[in-house]
C-alpha cells in the first residue's frame, strides 16, 4: 500500500472511532493529561529534556489524535523522520511499551469503554516499527 | 473570490482550499507537518482580515487575540494577508523620554513612540543600537494606563546594547525599535481564576505589566508576585509593589531572595521554589513566568505536572548572557 493510501485507509476506517470517543474534545481532554503522564515517567522523561514542552504539547496532540482514528496525514516515513534521533539516543521497545501503557491509562482516566481503548492501542502499537526505525 | 496576500504575492484561494494547500502550491515556505490542525507547525498571522475560529482552535488564548491561525484548516471566506510568526514586526523610531536606574543594575527606560504601536503589557520588542545590533526587551507599560514604552533593562557583562543603555544613551535620543512580539500577557476572560506570576531580576518588567493590566481589567481572583533576586539591592520597585498590594485585596507581593538572609518582609529562597511551596495546586490556575532561563524552563514543567493546563501557563524566558 503507498503511503497516501495508507493514511486514507486509516482515516477512513478509524473514523468511527473518532467519533465515538468524542472528536477534538477527547483529544483536548487528554492531551494534558497523558503528557504529564509521559514527563513524570523516569523510564522515558529523558527523551523530553531540553524540548520546548509547548511544541512537545501540540505533538502529543497530534499523536492522540492519530491514535484516536481522527484525520491525520502522517505516513510511516513521518514517524520514522520524526523519532530517528530518539532511536539514536537508544529508544526502544521499552520505551514504546511505556508509552502505551500511558495511552491506556490516560484514556481510563476518562471512563473510556475498555474495548474503545483497546481499538485506539491497536492503532498506536501499528506505529511501533516506524517509530523504532524498523 | 478569496484572496491570500502573501509577502508581495497575491493568491486567489482554491475551491475547498485551505491557506496552506494554496501557499505551498505557489511554492511559498510554509512549513507544515500533520496537516490536519494539531501540530500548529504551519501557524500564521493575519496580518490583514479576521481568520475563521476553526483556524483557531487549540491556539492559546493570546496567540488569538493577536489573529494567529492554523494555515492548515484554514477556509477564510474573506481576504486574508498572512504573514509567518516571524515576519510580522515593523520598525518604528522611538524617542527616549527618561531614564532612571530601578537599582544598581537595572535601569528603567522610557520611549515614545513616533507612530502608534499596538501593544499588550509583556509583550516585548526590539530595540537596536544600529541597524545590525538589537536586543529584546520585554514591555512594562500598560497600554491604558502609560502613554510612553518602558523598560527594565538589565546591564549584563559586556552587554553590547544593554552597557551602552547604561552608559552612553541620553534623554531625548531618538532609537528604532521593532516590534511588539511575544504570547505572554494577560488575556481578558476567566476573571475569578487565579493567577500565579513569577519572576526573576528584571523578568519583573513583564510581569509588573500583566499585573497592572490584569487589575485595571478588574480580574477579580486572587493574583500572587513571587519577585526573586540573589540579594536584597535587586530587587526593585518594591514600594510600589506594596502599594498595589494595599489597594487591592486580590493582589499579593511576595518579594524573594534567595543568596542572603531575608529580611523582615522578605521570604528566603528561589522564587520559584517559594511559589511551590505555598502554592502546591496550579489545577485551574493561569501562570506567568519570566527571567532567567533556567527558572522558566524548570518552573514550567513543575507547574504542569502539579496540574497547570499547558493553555494556561505563559513563559517569557530571558537571555542571561551578553550574546556574542
């Protein structure tokens, strides 16, 4: 599948899940609260240092909404593009599996139905070899 | 037909097209990256012409107010003439109306405007020596309140503009200056919130701005100061500080030192770190944070973590060290 196809696949197939979780307003509702989750980890918090947490922010909001199933264009390349130093200071599976369960907790957090949660992981965990550089 | 005016560029917007689609398309550098309204990499200025709200959505409040937008979601049924964050300041010259020293290394400059220049307290502008050598300084005056531009400027080791504020520059010289620019100042909305403003050395001057601002809009929640210096001699405008605080029973000043033993009225200690201690919730509450880098930086993950929404916290960090 080439990459526009495969954001469009996605979009359109997790568009419901979007939906159904709340659009923008549970992306808003989340966002905070799963990046302070993400900064207070000590098993990932170096990966942040020295970023400007604002930037870093929006980020993490367009990782939620990707994870979501709401409208995004990133492809695999992007995700590769975008955490190839990370993978170079040594991210990896643990680090992911972190942030995972940070995705999970955050969306718990706010009384998500379990099966809704794990759709949204699903879509997450099909990042994890681009984001890793595999 | 909708027009965008970019740089010396007119172009006409595209059926269903958004802002950023019809500039890249023409070849205009914009920089995006999701494209979908959320990674705010392709944030603009109206310079001219109201962007829709939904451009808006997700930008803080005061990078609203100053018609920023998203190019991405962008659909303006009007003309807009957009311009990137950082291509939007206009050089004005300004005349030096005083200069006063606020303590042993900070001076209070103040300067008028030749034309009018629109401006928020906290905002900062540039202010050049010559054409090539400028430095930001962050605004003091309350538009409503102050007719003229001040500023606290700290004289730093071998400051090449801010040694020759100190030294060579007179009442009544005339200097160009660029600007205003900056996201950190008080938005009108939410007036029963609180607010928490912190500072160090002459990171005052924004804050002293906001805080004024914030009061002559009638924000009613509790606001707190926490000002800090190393010793005492840096602290400044602590009278009138303590008579703001005596005119308005929402206002609190807690002034700070953190390299010698506090002195009646003083608390010992970082501001910052004073701040925590006696403010341990930042849940729903607005945050200013201004001077030394380091401080911002640290006080600004702290507060987020001890419950601050990332739309609420405002930071302004200062450059400490003469630039080469």
């Amino acid at each position: 599948m080439t990459e526009k196809k495969l954001a469009d696949w996605w979009t359109e197939s997790h568009a419901s899940l979007y939906a159904k979780l709340g659009g923008e307003a549970a992306v808003n509702a989340a966002v905070d609260i799963f990046y302070r989750k993400v900064l207070a980890d000590p098993r990932i918090n170096r990966f942040f240092e020295g970023v400007d947490m604002e930037k870093q922010a929006a980020k993490q909001k367009a990782f939620l909404t990707m994870a979501f199933g709401g409208p995004h264009n990133y492809t695999g390349m992007d995700m590769r593009r975008g955490h190839a130093h990370l993978v170079q200071q040594g991210l990896n599976d643990s680090h992911f599996d972190a942030v995972m369960e940070h995705l999970g907790a955050t969306m718990k957090e706010l009384n998500v139905p379990d099966e809704l949660i794990a759709q949204a992981a699903a879509i997450a965990e099909s990042t994890r070899n681009d984001v890793l550089g595999r | 037909m909708t027009n965008i005016k970019y740089g010396r560029d007119t172009y006409p917007l595209g059926k269903d097209q958004s802002v950023l689609d019809c500039l890249v398309e023409r070849g205009a550098p914009v920089p995006f990256s999701c494209r979908s309204g959320v990674c705010q990499t392709c944030l603009m200025r109206a310079v001219r012409g109201v962007p829709p709200e939904v451009s808006q959505r997700g930008l803080k409040d005061s990078l609203k107010v100053q018609n920023y937008f998203l190019a991405c979601v962008c659909h303006p049924t009007e003309d807009l003439e957009a311009a990137l964050p950082h291509e939007v300041l206009s050089s004005v010259p300004a005349t030096v109306t005083a200069l006063e020293p606020l303590n042993g290394e900070i001076m209070h400059v103040a300067l008028e405007c030749h034309a009018p220049l629109e401006y928020r307290a906290g905002q900062f502008i540039n202010l050049f020596r010559d054409p090539t050598l400028g430095r930001s300084y962050s605004l003091a005056s309350v538009p409503q309140q102050d007719a003229h531009l001040h500023l606290h400027v700290r004289r730093l080791p071998q400051g090449k503009v801010s040694g020759w504020i100190h030294e060579e520059l007179r009442t009544g010289q005339t200097v160009e200056i660029r600007g205003p620019s900056g996201d950190c100042f008080y938005v009108p909305g939410r007036p029963a919130q609180e607010i928490v403003l912190i500072g160090t050395g002459s990171g005052l001057a924004p804050l002293y701005g906001i805080l004024r601002d914030a009061l002559d809009r009638g924000h009613s929640g509790p606001i707190r100061l926490f000002h800090g210096s190393r010793n005492r001699a840096g602290l400044y405008l602590t009278g009138e500080l303590r008579d703001l605080a005596r005119e308005h029973s929402n206002f609190d000043y807690v002034p700070c030192v953190s390299g010698e033993e506090p002195a009646p009225g003083l608390a010992g200690g970082r501001a910052h770190e004073i701040a925590f201690r006696e403010v341990a919730d930042f849940k729903d509450k607005r945050l200013f944070l201004c001077g030394h880098p380091e401080m911002v930086s640290a006080a600004k993950k702290r507060a987020f973590l001890a419950g601050a929404a990332m739309k609420d916290i405002y930071a302004d960090p200062f450059n400490v060290n003469a630039a080469p």
